[in-house]
C-alpha cells in the first residue's frame, strides 16, 4: 500500500497593484460632468472676484492716467480712502441707515407682526401677510418711486398735514437718511416677519401656560421663554438683513441721489460716485472691498453672540 503524500499548499498571487495613471484617468472621468459647473464658476465668479482684488491695488481708471497705463499702488487706494472726510461720512452714514431699517426697524416691527399674526384670525392673517409681503416683492426701484412721491414736496404726507393744519416739510431735504431708512423698513419688513413666524410655530404653548401659570406676565413670557427659543433665529435674521442692507443701493439713488450733497450718501454710493462719476476704478473697487470687510465683521459678531452649543 502507497503511503499518502503531502499535498502541497496551494499558492495565491496578489492581484497587481493599480497602476497611477489607471487612478488618474478613472479620477478625470469622475470629474467630467463637474468641468462646465467649474468652468462656469471660475469664469463668472472667481475671475470677476479675483479681478476685482487686482483692481483695488492698481490706479486702473476710466479716463485720464490711469486709463492709459495701469500701475500696481499697492495699498494707497486705502490709505486714501482712511484720509478721505467723504469716505468716513459714508461710513457713518451707512451704519446709521443699517442701525434705523434693518436692526431697529425691520427686526422690532417684524417681531410685532409675527407675535400679531400668531393670535390673529385667518383672515386678518392673510390680508396682513399680502401687504407685506406685496411691499417685499416689489421692484427696488418701484418702492423708490412710490416713496418719492408720498414723502415729496407735493406728495401724500404733506397734503395730508395741511389737512390737519401742520406745516408740511421737505423729508427728503430735511431728513434725508431717516426717509430712505423708513423706506427700507417698509420694503424689507416681511423677510423678518416671516422668519419669525416660522420660528414662533415652533415655540410649544405649553411652555408658554406654564409660564403663565407660574406667574409670569405676556411680557416676561416673551423676553424669559420666548426669545432664548428662537434666539437662533433672530440672530440669523440680523445677520442676514444687516448683509443685505449694507448693500442697498437704488433704493437710496433713486430717492435722493445720495444728497442733498453728501447727507445721504452711503458706500454703495460713495463707491458708485468714485468708481463710475469720476472714473477712478480702482479706488472705487477699494471702497468696496472695505464694504466687504465690513459685512464680514458684522457676521462674525452675529456668529460671535450664538451660544456656544448654537454655533455651526
């Protein structure tokens, strides 16, 4: 009989290693369908921001020496805009006009119109909400217009004075800033208004009873309850309406031009004055990147005022 043998055991080869450029092809077709939505961006976004930081260091103008041979300044533009008493006017006024419409304005009476909605009938709720939001869907330039006439010499105000036997005024001289703040408060209202209405839903009336029971008054209730639960929200909101008013431009242009002189000349306006009514595009551009540095720093205070577990 045959004594058995030893099987030998059985060898496995490793499969090869992928070679690189097999990984960089397979890399490339994954990244195909992705090349217009890049090529898009690249075009139509960072070249125009990339161009535009180029600008802001450069004498680059319109007309003049800076439209025949543009030279790199480095940071004058800024230097003269911290020298310029026009440019430190603007800033003034552009955080007074973000203070009176968008931080006071739009935020309080928003809120009172949520918390008004929240206990109003379905009706009152609804002609309500179409007003508003009628005001917020209306062209930039449409509210300039119609807020011209009502505050005007001959406008709707005044007729409306004299009726009552009070002297009528020129707003729009007078009081330049507080009208185009007023209307921009009437325009931008209902984006508050629906971000809290949205934020107060979520707020359990049960919390609210036992509040009450407890003895709290409507008040109490809404700086004690109410606002810790939606602080997020309000938070968010101020970011988002501070941004959006430090950027409004044909409302005020359209109202008073930036005048009378200056008295009502925010950056945009500032930047559009230098950039395009003199013809200094790079100084221009420089406004506006301090424009955008100053948008930033009101964000990061907002992110700043978020309690710790609220922050993203």
């Amino acid at each position: 009989m045959a004594a058995p043998t030893a099987t030998e055991p059985a060898t496995t080869t490793a499969p090869p290693a992928p070679r690189p450029e097999r990984n960089l092809r397979r890399t490339a077709l994954r990244g195909l369908p992705l090349l217009p939505s890049v090529t898009l961006l690249v075009l139509f976004l960072a070249g125009p921001i990339g161009y535009s930081i180029y600008l802001a260091f450069t004498n680059r103008a319109l007309r003049g020496e800076g439209a025949n041979r543009t030279e790199f300044v480095g940071f004058d533009n800024f230097i003269t805009a911290f020298e310029t008493p026009e440019f430190w006017n603007s800033v003034v006024l552009t955080v007074v006009f973000t203070v009176v419409s968008a931080i006071i304005g739009q935020n309080i009476l928003g809120m009172i119109l949520a918390l008004l909605m929240r206990r109003a009938t379905k009706v009152i709720v609804a002609v309500t909400g179409a007003i508003v939001i009628g005001a917020w869907i209306l062209p930039e330039v449409v509210a300039a217009y119609l807020w011209t006439t009502f505050l005007g010499d001959d406008g709707s105000l005044n007729q409306i004075l004299t009726t009552i036997g009070l002297p009528p005024q020129d707003w729009l001289f007078a009081l330049p800033i507080i009208a185009v703040s007023f209307a921009n408060i009437w325009r931008g209202t209902a984006f508050t208004m629906l971000m809290y209405v949205a934020a107060l839903s979520e707020v359990s009336p049960d919390i609210e009873e036992a509040a009450e029971i407890d003895g709290a008054g409507a008040i109490r209730r809404f700086f004690f309850v109410t606002v810790p639960i939606i602080r997020r929200t309000i938070m968010t909101n101020l970011m988002l309406i501070t941004l959006q008013t430090l950027s409004v431009f044909g409302l005020i242009f359209v109202m008073t031009g930036g005048g009378p002189g200056t008295s009502s000349q925010t950056l945009p306006l500032y930047m559009y004055e230098q950039a395009f009514s003199f013809g200094q595009l790079g100084y221009g551009t420089a406004v506006a990147l301090l424009l955008l540095l100053i948008g930033g720093l009101a964000s990061i205070v907002y992110l700043k005022l978020l309690p710790r577990e609220e922050k993203i």
